[in-house]
C-alpha cells in the first residue's frame, strides 16, 4: 500500500513520538549492554544486525511495541480537514499548544527533565475513576528555567495521576562569548537557578486551584556516572497548607550530551550548603537593618505604628520575602505594544483572594510569585499591582506599588507613576483605570479653589519598586492630601538601596525566584469567537422554545454587532471612545421604518457559554431582548474573543433584537 508523502511523514511521527514515549533508547542501550557482555567470552563473536534484534524479540520489547501502538482512522480525517485532531481522553484541553519541531544545537547541552507519573495525592483518594465522555478535574503541570517555559498535557485528577510527560530544557551561560561554548560541569554546577514546578488543578466549570509550587535543585545529576538520575520530588501545599505534603512525583533527570568528567557528590553538596550559608547572612543582615530602620520610623511619630508599612510579605510556599523582591522590569517583547494596553491584560487576569479554611472573616496573605499567578491566571491585588509595576518599568515609566486602603478601610494595593514634570498618575490594575493625582492643599484659605479626589484610594503608608522602598512619614497618610515627592526626606522615609539590592536584585541570593517570560496565546481568537457565538445561539433558541417563542436569527444584524464589540475593546484599552458613529449609522440602515432596535453589550472574563448566559438573564434589559415577543421579530447575537498573553481573555457578548413596534 503506498502512501502520500504527507501521510507517510505524519505516521513516521506517531510511531517515533510512542518509540519516545516508552523510553525506547533506554531499553535499547540495557540490552545492547547486556548482549555484549554475554557475547564477551573465549569464542565471542562479532555482533550482527539479526543478533541483535533476536535479543530484542527475546526480551518481548518489540511485541510491547506493536501491542501498544494504536492508529485510528479519526486522526488521518482531522488532519485532511484541518481540524485540530479530537481529544482522545475523558476530558477537553481547550488550549491546545501545536508543538513544532525545533532542530537541537548539538553545541549547547541540555536537560532532559521526564516526570515519571504521581502518587499519593490523598485528596483524591477517594475520587472515582471517571467514565468514558465524562467531564473531570485535571492536574496541569507547569515549569519554568532560566527563560524558557513549558506546559503539560492535563490529567485527570487521581491518588496517582498519570502525569507522564518530557520536557527539554537548554542550559547555557549568560554573558557574552558563551554562546557556542558548552557548559561543562563546573560551569553548570555555578548555575544555581532551579527548575521551577507549578501544578494546577483546574475543575469541572474551568476554574482553576494552586496545588503546589516546587523548586527543584537539578544539579544532583552533575554527580552520576550515567548522566541520569532518578528520583521522587514531594510536593507540598500552599498558603495555610504549605507544610502539608500534596503529592509525590517521580522525576527523572538525564544530561544531553553526556559528561566526560562527572563531579562527586561531595562537591555538589558542598556547593549547595555555601550557596544557602551565602544567602541566609545576607538575609540575616537585612532582617537587623531592617528592624533598626523600623524603629527610627517609629521615633518619628508614634502613630506610625498603624501605618500601612509592609516590609516583608509571605509567597505562596509560606516563605517570607522583602516585598521589593516581587518586583522586576519585565519586557514583554512584541506580546504589549504599550503600557495601556500592559494594564488591560493586568485586569483581565481574575481577581481571587488566597482561599482560608474557615470563618472569621480573616484574610490569608499571600503574595504569589509571578510564575504561579500567570500559571493559575488569577490572584490577589497585590499580584496584580506587582506585575503591572513590572510591566510598566519595562516600559520606561518611573512606577511605584503602593500600599494604603480603600473605602471603608479595606486594605488595598494598586500602582503610581511619576511624570518627568512632577504629574502622578495612580492605576488600578484590577479595573485597569488611571487616575490623576492632585494634591489638596490642607493650609489654603477656605474659599480658595481645590482639586477634586477622584481615586478610590483613602490612604497610603508605604510605596515601593524593584530597588526603592519608601514609608510614608507625612503627619497624615491621606491620599487626598499627600505630596508624593520622594527626594523630600520630611515627607518619605527611604530604606537603603544598597541593603535592598543586597537581597531584591536578580542572582543576589539563591533564594529568590527567577522572573519567568510572558508567554503569547495559544488559543485562535476567530475560532474561540466562533465556537462561542454558536453555543449562544443554542441556548437562546431552547430559552426562548422553552417559552414557546419562536427563534429567527438575522445574520446581517448580527455581523454589524462586530464593530461596537471592537470600539468597547479599543476604549477598555487606550480610554479613547472611537467609532460609535459609524455603528450607529449601520443599525439605523439595517432597520426598517417602523421597527424598534434594543442591543445589550456585556463583558466576560472567561470562556463558558452557559454561566454567561445565567449571568446575562439576571439583566431585564437582556430578559427583554431574549424573550422578545412582537411581529416580525428578529434576533441578533454576536461574540468576540479578544486575546492576551497567558490566554488572558476579553470576551464582549451583545444580544440585539429588531421587531415591528405595535401601538
């Protein structure tokens, strides 16, 4: 039977990904060795091609082989169609990643990182095993090392979840000339930046839950003779959980290519303990500056013992962390063309407060590093204040966190940016609205003209950056009258920015996590559109069929929706309004003498139909529409899937209607 040359390189590919999969090179190389050594007696021979392969068959690793691979006819339609190919498993992944090959540069060396599969996740002991078709929770595992990112297949969510899954990490030197230079052992074992795992549970209505945050020291593997090692990595909880085991993974590490000269385990050991040594006298001595410049703070006035001053914050693995170290300049190349537009993918990212087992209506602090809030794409304010500061000293502008309160007292975190002619703006990364701050004056005479306060904000106690730490020392912490001019030493109290770069700024201790890049979308902005729109249009139609309401759709109608859809975005993300008019013009040729026109534009942060049709039918105006009763009705629907990094996404939703009016 011949094959086209499409599909015969395409079969080629299955068969080398399950050869992969099964660690075929491995049981190849044990019994290549085994072989040898058997023929290695008085009257060896030369080993042939046929002996080989006898050894093979004897040992059943061709049979295991041929039994395991499938192939299914529903794969080669796919592919003709073009379609992605259908999920085989219980569950969707509806953020498919297509993986390209990439040719290896056999100069650089790399690391194999295999997870070998979990077990003893205890909280889902008891969870039955899920049927055929059936929607389940699954376990996502997400890593990060040295600027490169990677993602798993999901799982279904089991006591030992089959996360079996290869990732290829580079290893090379940073600095000039090092590029084409391998890295040999005492180069890498200098290399104390860790392979960061981040897993995440995501439920049945795609929500999505930390389970675990790991960094996993990987140069054990520097010490063995075969450049692989194998190993077990428990997993612990987070927040309130952190000293609570989650789950074992199996890891396995191999070196490509392997190393001539291996280090001892000594060595390795030794370097590991000086590196800790090494960052907990830095962390040491910052803890007593920081105590002794606390006090001077206090000493000041004594009120500033309420004020809102956070030096240190705890990360999701209960470890407490100077708040300047949440802080980087992140670029995100060609993913944000402006701080604007950093600040729009910044909100679109959910606001979720750290879970806390039990009443009382305490609040759990935990500050995430960025690579678990971008992983589980939602977080606190002060996750999102972090990385929109980030982003926006990536783009040039002199920005701040600040710490204060909101209305009523609530404890709030948002961002500052100071202009070049002393103008400062506050942002909300939440809402991804700016705010112009202007001072009023608490000494001016009583009729003389005052800026009016329009943040949200009541009070201030401390501003901070990647390499600035400042506490507010003015005799009220008031937004509304506070001066942010931070050369002022009566006004703001500074921290030493020489103690702060001593264990904030990047390679300054082993402790600190690296700063992950942002990752562009995977998903098709038309066809999530798409998709969407027509499961809209089902639930109307049984909604309305429900009410024994006939449904008549008005594609035209629904196609000059787009433009509104757009021009809503376009405002969210610069604060410019922009062609309303021409929408206007459109709905007003497209409906007759005589008719009524009603549209009703709404705004998602996720990606299900059904909870945004709930959410739309708690509206009356979107009840009047929906449930249009009338002569000649026509009905309108239109969805549009604005995309961000992370697969962060807007989605805008309006129902429209058109009917003959009836006096």
């Amino acid at each position: 039977m011949s094959l086209p040359p499409e599909k015969a390189s395409e079969l080629k590919q299955i068969i080398h990904n399950h050869l992969l999969k099964m660690d075929i090179h491995g049981k190849i190389r044990e019994v290549l060795a085994e072989t040898v050594r058997d023929d290695q007696g008085p009257a060896h021979r030369s080993l042939s091609e046929a002996d080989f392969l006898r050894a093979l068959q004897c040992r059943g690793i061709i049979d295991d082989v041929m039994k395991d691979l499938h192939f299914t006819q529903g794969a080669a339609t796919d592919a003709e169609t073009g379609s992605p190919p259908k999920p085989a498993t219980h569950f969707v992944d509806k953020d498919i990643t297509h993986l390209k090959k990439s040719n290896i540069d056999p100069s650089r060396r790399c690391l194999y990182l295999q997870v070998l599969g979990g077990k003893a996740f205890l909280e889902h002991l008891q969870e039955p095993e899920p049927l055929p078709g059936q929607v389940c929770s699954t376990f996502t595992l997400y890593l990060h090392f040295r600027n490169q990112r990677f993602r798993s297949k999901p799982v279904p969510c089991a006591c030992e979840p089959n996360l079996e899954e290869g990732f290829l990490l580079e290893i090379h030197k940073d600095g000039i000339g090092e590029g084409s230079k391998m890295a040999d052992a005492t180069t890498m074992l200098s290399m104390c930046d860790p392979v960061h795992l981040v897993l995440i549970k995501t439920d049945t209505s795609s929500e999505t839950t930390l389970v675990s945050s790991y960094f996993l020291d990987w140069r054990t593997v520097l010490s063995s003779p075969s450049g692989k090692t194998c190993f077990a990595v428990e997993l612990m909880g987070v927040g309130s959980e952190c000293k609570v085991p989650a789950g074992v993974l199996t890891v396995s590490l191999e070196l490509y290519p392997p190393l001539t000269e291996t280090l001892s385990s000594d060595i390795i050991s030794t370097q590991q303990s000086l590196e800790r040594q090494r960052t907990a006298e830095k962390e040491r001595l910052f803890l007593v500056y920081a105590k002794q410049w606390w006090r001077e703070f206090l000493e000041i006035r004594p009120s500033h013992q309420s004020k809102m001053v956070k030096i240190f914050a705890q990360d999701e693995n209960g470890i407490s962390r100077p708040v300047c170290s949440y802080v980087r300049v992140l670029r995100a190349g060609r993913l944000l063309e402006s701080p604007r537009q950093a600040a729009r993918f910044v909100s679109l990212l959910a606001h979720e407060k750290a879970p806390v087992v039990g009443g009382g209506g305490s609040k759990q602090e935990q500050w995430c590093t960025l690579m678990a809030f971008l992983c589980r794409g939602k977080g606190d304010c002060e996750d999102h204040a972090t990385l929109l500061c980030s982003l926006l000293l990536g783009f040039g502008l002199d920005a701040y966190v600040c710490v204060g309160t909101k209305a009523k007292g609530v404890p709030h975190t948002w961002v500052l940016t100071r202009g070049t002619d002393g103008s400062i703006t506050f942002w909300e990364s939440l809402a991804a609205h700016r705010y112009l701050h202007k001072a009023i004056d608490p000494d001016a005479p009583p009729l003389a003209p005052q800026p009016k306060h329009s943040s949200p904000y009541r009070t201030v106690g401390c501003v901070f950056n990647h390499q600035t730490f400042l506490a507010n020392c003015q005799p009220s912490d008031a937004v509304e009258i506070c001066v942010f001019d931070f050369q002022n030493q009566s006004r703001w109290k500074a921290m030493s920015e020489e103690a702060l770069k001593s264990v904030c700024a990047p390679g300054s201790i082993t402790s600190l996590p690296l700063l992950p890049p942002l990752c562009a979308p995977s998903l098709d902005p038309a066809a999530s559109s798409n998709q969407l729109e027509l499961e809209m249009r089902y639930l109307v139609s049984e909604h309305r069929k429900d009410l024994d309401l006939a449904t008549v759709w008005d594609d035209h109608l629904s196609y000059l929706l787009s433009s509104a859809l757009s021009a809503y975005e376009l405002e969210r993300c610069t604060g410019v309004s922009c062609g309303n008019e021409e929408f206007q013009d459109a709905v007003r040729r497209a409906v007759p003498d005589g008719h009524t026109f009603k549209g009703f534009p709404i705004h998602f942060l996720h990606r299900s139909a059904r909870r945004a049709f709930a959410t739309c039918l708690k509206s009356p105006f979107c009840q009047e529409i929906v449930c249009c009763r009338g002569d000649h009705v026509r009905l309108a629907v239109r969805v549009r899937v604005f995309v961000y990094p992370e697969n962060a996404c807007a989605v805008w939703l309006m129902f429209a209607c058109k009917y003959r009016s009836v006096l």
